[in-house]
C-alpha cells in the first residue's frame, strides 16, 4: 500500500470530489450527445439536459463540484467536440438569451437541491444527537452534574450563545438561576443571577406561566424581555422552555442567539424533548439527594443525641457545625451560643465548605450581639430564609453587614430554642444564589432542635443534675421531638420507598448496573430508616404510659412466618440461611399483630447481626402447655455471662469490641421485653459466649373462638406458612 504524505493527502481529499464530479458529467454528457445523435436532436437542448446532468451531480457529490464539473465539460464541448456550431449556437441574440436562462435553471435547480439536501442532513444529525443526547442527560443522579451535562449536551444540537437554567423556588415563588453558559459577548460579564423572575415576568417566566415554550424572534423589540443592569440588547432570538414533570413546575430553560430569527420551531421542538428528558433526571436527582439527606439527617441526629458523659461546650459546638455541614454543604457556618455569665451570644463555632473569611473586617462583625439583636429569631415563624442576603429588609443590620463584607448571596437562620429561650442559633451561608426546598428546610429545623437539646442537656450535666425542673423539661422535649421527628420522617420515607420501587421494578426506565447496586443500597437503609422511626415513636408511647396495644385473637404462625421472610433477603446478603419450624395446628393468642411482628424483626435482626460468619439462624412456634412458645437462636458469637441480666434494659449495649462497627441503639431488646409483658408472656435468654443466644417468648393461649385479620398490614394469617428449611426444630430455654 502506498503511502500519501499527509499534506498531499489532505489535498488529494479536497480535490477528490471534483475529479469525480467531472468524470460524472462527462460521462452522462456522452451518453446524452450519442442519443442525441441517434435521434437528431437539436444542438440547442444542450443547456436543458445539462441542467439534468448538474441536478445529478450536485445530489451526489455538491454543489461545488457540479458547477466546476459542468463549466469544464461546457467548455469543452463549445470549442473541441461541437466546432460546426461553436457557442453553442448562439448566432443571434434571442439564442443569446436562451442559453442564460438555461444556465440560469441550472443554477436555481442546483440551489434548490443543495438547500433540501442540507436541510434534511441537518434534520437527520439533529435526530441522532437527540438519540443519543436523551440518554446522558439521565445517567446521573447528581443535580449538579445533570446540569452540566444538559448544557454540553444541548450545544450539541444547538449552536446557542447563551444558556441558562432556572429551579422554580416555591417558597420565594421566583426563577432561582442555577446555570449559565454565555459563550461570546455580550453575555460574558454580566452578573445574569440578578435576575429572579416570578410567573410572568420576562420571557422565561411567561414560559413558567403558560407552562409552555415561548420563542422570540427578535428580542431587543420584544418589552417583555428582560436585562441584568447595565446589560445592552442584543438582536437575537430567544427560546424559554418550562420543565415539568406531572403538574409540577421545576424550572425553565433559556437558549439565546445572535440574530433575528436565528432560533426556529425546529430548534423548539428539540428543545421540548431535551427539558422533558431534564426535567425527570432533575426529579430523580431530587428524590435521591432527599433520601441521601433523610439518612443523613438520620445520623446526624444519632450523633447529636446527648449523652451522659462530661463533655466541653467546645466539643458539643463542634459537632454541631460538622452536622450542619455534613447535611447542608453550605459555603460557611456559624454557631452562637447564649454565654449565661453575660447573656449575650457569641460565636462557639464555625466551619463550612470553605470556612468562615479570615479577614480582620469579617471577623469585627463576629462581636457578641445582645438579645434585642436577635430577638426577631425568637419569632416560630422561623428559620429564616434570605435568597438575597445582604440587601434582605427582613434581616437586621449586623446580618447584612456580615453578608456584604463576606460575599454572602444567600442564608438561612435557624434558632436553638430550649423551651420558651433562645440558646443559640446557626447561620448557613452561600455565596451563591441558592435554594432549599421545605423538606430540606424541615430536616435543618429537626437538626436545629436536637442541637438545641445537646446544648440544654450538657449544661444540665454540667450544673450536677442538681436542678430537677429542667431535666423534666428536657426529657418532655425529647420525647415531643421523638413523636415529631417520627411523624416527620415517615411522609419522605414512604415517598422514598416507593419511588426506589418504581426505580427497582424499572417503571422509570432502566438503570445503571451501579446504579442498581447503589438502588439496594438504598432501600436495604430506608428499610432500616422506617424501623428506626417506628422503635422511636413505640418508645416515646411506652415512656407515657400509652404503648396503645390493639389486642384480638391471632394466630401467631403467619407472624413468625411474614417476619422470617422479611429478615431472609438480609441472611442472604450475607450467605446465612435460617430454619423454620411450626406447629401445623393454629397457635391463637390475645395480641397486637403490629407490635408481635415489630417485636419478632427485632430478634432475628439481632441474630443476624451479630455472627462473625454467614449467619445460621433457627426458629420455631409449637404449641406446648396451654401456652404459644416462640424460639429464635443463633450461633453467633453470644453475650457475656456478666452482661445477659442487662441485656433488656434501655439503651444498654454490650461492650465487646467485635460489637463497635455493628449498628444499633440499644433499645430494640427493651422494646420486645416490654411488648412481651404487655401481653402477658414471659421472655428468657441463654446465652454461651462464641457459641449463640437463644431468646424464648411464652405467651398464654387465647380462648377458644374466631381468629380476626391482623392488624399489621404485612401480616396475612390466613396465608399457609412456608416449608421449613430444616426438620429440625430450635428451642433454647432460658
């Protein structure tokens, strides 16, 4: 093979059509003269079949090519292979003129080949970046990054020269910018964020609006459009296209262009299938950044629970802005703290993203404020939310001052009450325009409030314990928050359950094999979250007095059955197995089927937990002295002989360091001992260190009589129990 030295090559690569354009003419203008000749056509339709000869040619291989390919072959055969009639003929002036306009066809009927090929070459890319344009845009479930890639992508299709994307901000009821790409003057430069249209204002809130797209041909005559100050009116076209998922509004997107009418229905069209493929990525991003921070907020209210150790006010403060700053990822963090020498607040702490400005003037507005300088954060209607900080009326000075002289663009403020005072509050700042939805703001406040019992309950720790009426206070606080924080969690938790379902059973299209991997992950710990919740809000009932037992006859092997099933995807993970044996004969007790089956979770989760190997667990339900005996052993690693007559009290944990990497609160034991006695049955343990736990349960049988449906909705009773994996029946007794 020879090679062509890349400069010849490239110009071998330019020419090449035109060789190919002119052999074409050539040889179709041969054929044409050989049956012209055959037929004894006139000399004159020359310039009509070359006309057909250059529609051929520019379909193929362009328009250049076929006018070069058709002035060289014209050439030729007025002066080489036509001399008898030289000119084509043209003798007088009316020939003259014929040949013109045939040339002149020629010409048109080129232009108007090239014009529909080109439009239907650029029809067809269009089509195929949207193919594969639509597919990227969902890969991700990272809000930031879908933006990103929504603005690459869009170029792609679009030769814009400004893009920018707006989140609709419900609480402030105004297009928050999100995103901006200005490519060329007179974009660049401008501080475009200022703009914050509400519905109707400026094409992209029109868009909003009508909640469909709006195109303007040429906006520097169109009123309605909107500038940044100081920005000039450009001749360009503009296109606002609404994101909406069902009747939801999640934001706009603005295209512009230079020129008037450089923006067309085509360009819409596209740009309605780009923001219908935005808009979902956006909501599944939303979903899973909200059961990331629900997890989040899980944890961090775990680790803002107070103790009953001795700690410094310093190390309390620090773990409250890491919380903050590990569920807000805002720029900076501030923490005051009511100091009861002075009363007066100070800064206890800071942090964030980038930490707080070093500088001398940012720190002169870190002085101690005095309560009438706070009092507005007394006000419930609290937090409060300032999009634009520094110029915000509702703010008082020192926050405005401490917002210019940081760059701060956006805050939110969240008190620390404990009881009717103000022991503090935290100030999240960007310096960015930003945004919080209210389920975001609501996992702050709940945050706020066990930050505000972390600060009360190490004081009251520091003081001895001496004064009595404010650990009663607190401990009502606590439970309050334990019954909120309950209630509160559940409504996003069965939103978040739901929406990985639709995600898992692939109703929203198909996933990402890592994208499946992180879909278990997250709703094996949604799982988890739900029962935690549950435990709390059954806790705080059993610590009023009102556990509420919604006492029937039931039949208990379809409950130990359900919850074996629901254990075994968790015994699978780990390549454990369990054995299940139960009475054939119905095992009917007075009960509450909700709480016997919470109660039974708890147990074999505990076994399943606690095994250094794959699990191997047993269960078993007979019948067996007018009473209904329950079993559930392991073969783990087992409790310490010293530690088995504690193991059903509250929040009490064994310490064994093969134990610390294992999750739990210490209440689930206690919770199952105090169902147990609610139904006035007995529960026992026996236990051997590295060799298994059994717990024994003992309920008496209920009298004779019809057995109702359960209370537990995942519980069926009249559902025949699954075959036992094993012949072998587990009873340890205690």
């Amino acid at each position: 093979m020879t090679t062509i030295p890349g400069g010849r090559a490239a110009l071998w690569a330019r020419l090449y059509p035109y060789a190919l354009a002119i052999l074409a003419v050539g040889l179709t203008t041969l054929v044409l003269l050989g049956g012209g000749a055959l037929v004894n056509i006139r000399i004159e339709a020359y310039p009509l079949l070359t006309i057909f000869v250059i529609g051929l040619v520019a379909w193929r291989y362009g328009r250049g090519p076929a006018l070069a390919a058709t002035a060289v072959f014209a050439i030729l055969m007025d002066y080489v292979f036509l001399p008898p009639s030289s000119h084509f003929g043209t003798t007088s002036i009316s020939d003259f003129i014929g040949l013109v306009v045939s040339v002149a066809a020629a010409i048109v009927v080129l232009q108007v080949i090239h014009l529909t090929v080109s439009s239907t070459a650029a029809l067809k890319k269009r089509k195929e970046l949207l193919e594969e344009v639509s597919p990227r845009i969902g890969q991700s479930l990272d809000a930031q990054r879908i933006l990103a890639t929504v603005a690459d992508e869009t170029l792609r299709v679009i030769d814009y020269q400004h893009f920018r994307l707006y989140r609709w901000d419900e609480r402030a009821e105004r297009l928050i910018l999100v995103k901006s790409v200005a490519r060329t003057k007179p974009y660049t430069g401008i501080e475009w964020e200022t703009l914050r249209p509400g519905l109707g204002e400026g094409i992209s809130g029109l868009a909003a609006q009508r909640r469909r797209s709006v195109l303007v041909a040429d906006a520097s005559r169109d009123p309605r459009v909107l500038y940044p100050p100081g920005a000039s009116r450009p001749a360009e076209s503009m296109l606002s296209v609404p994101l909406i998922t069902g009747d939801r509004l999640i934001g706009v997107m603005t295209l512009s262009h230079l020129g008037p009418n450089s923006l067309v229905d085509d360009d819409q069209r596209l740009m309605e299938a780009i923001a219908a493929q935005t808009a979902l990525a956006l909501t599944n991003a939303e979903q899973y950044s909200e059961a990331e921070q629900t997890i989040q907020a899980l944890t961090a209210l775990e680790a803002l629970v107070p103790g009953t150790a001795r700690e410094e006010e310093s190390v309390v403060s620090q773990r409250i802005v890491r919380a903050f700053t590990e569920l807000s990822a805002a720029d900076m963090i501030s923490l005051r703290i009511l100091d009861p020498a002075d009363r007066r607040y100070h800064i206890a702490g800071a942090g964030g993203s980038i930490g707080p400005d070093p500088s001398e003037n940012f720190k002169a507005v870190h002085q101690p404020l005095d309560p009438r300088e706070v009092a507005w954060l007394a006000d419930s209607r609290l937090p409060a939310q300032a999009v634009d900080t520094q110029t915000d009326p509702k703010l008082p000075e020192w926050a405005r001052e401490t917002a210019r002289r940081a760059g701060v663009q956006t805050s939110v403020f969240l008190p620390m009450r404990g009881g009717r005072e103000l022991l503090g509050f935290v100030g999240l700042h960007w310096k960015r325009p930003h945004w919080l939805t209210p389920e975001q703001l609501g996992r702050l406040q709940l945050i706020a409030a066990q930050a505000a019992i972390s600060l009360e309950t190490r004081r009251a720790l520091e003081d001895e314990r001496t004064r009595a009426s404010q650990l009663a206070e607190l401990e009502r606080s606590r439970r309050e928050f334990m019954q909120i924080a309950s209630h509160e969690l559940r409504t996003p938790l069965t939103v978040i359950r739901g929406y990985a379902s639709l995600l898992e059973d692939g109703s929203l299209g198909p996933l990402p094999e890592r994208a499946r991997a992180a879909l278990a992950t997250l709703i094996e710990k949604s799982g988890e979250m739900r029962a935690m919740v549950e435990r709390m809000l059954f806790l705080a009932r059993l610590e009023e007095g009102r556990p509420a037992y919604n006492m029937r006859p039931v039949d208990v092997g379809p409950i130990v059955s359900e919850a074996v099933s629901r254990v075994q995807p968790q015994l699978t993970l780990r390549h454990g197995r369990i054995h299940l044996d139960l009475d054939k004969e119905p095992m009917v007790i007075q009960g509450d089927a909700e709480r016997l089956a919470t109660s039974l979770d708890n147990l074999l989760q505990n076994a399943a937990k606690f095994s250094q190997g794959p699990p191997d667990v047993e269960v078993s339900a007979r019948r067996a002295d007018g009473q209904v005996e329950i079993v559930v052993a392991d073969h783990g690693i087992g409790v310490p002989a010293g530690s088995i007559n504690r193991l059903f009290e509250k929040f009490y944990r064994v310490d064994d360091p093969r134990l610390r990497n294992v999750g739990g609160t210490g209440i689930g034991l206690y919770m199952v001992r105090q169902v147990v006695e609610g139904h006035h049955g007995t529960i026992s343990v026996d236990s051997q260190e590295n060799q298994g736990t059994g717990f024994t349960i003992r309920f008496p049988i209920a009298p004779e009589g019809p057995v109702k449906a359960a209370t537990d909705p995942r519980v069926a009773p009249a559902r025949t129990p699954p075959p036992a994996s094993s012949p072998r029946a587990a009873r340890k007794d205690g």
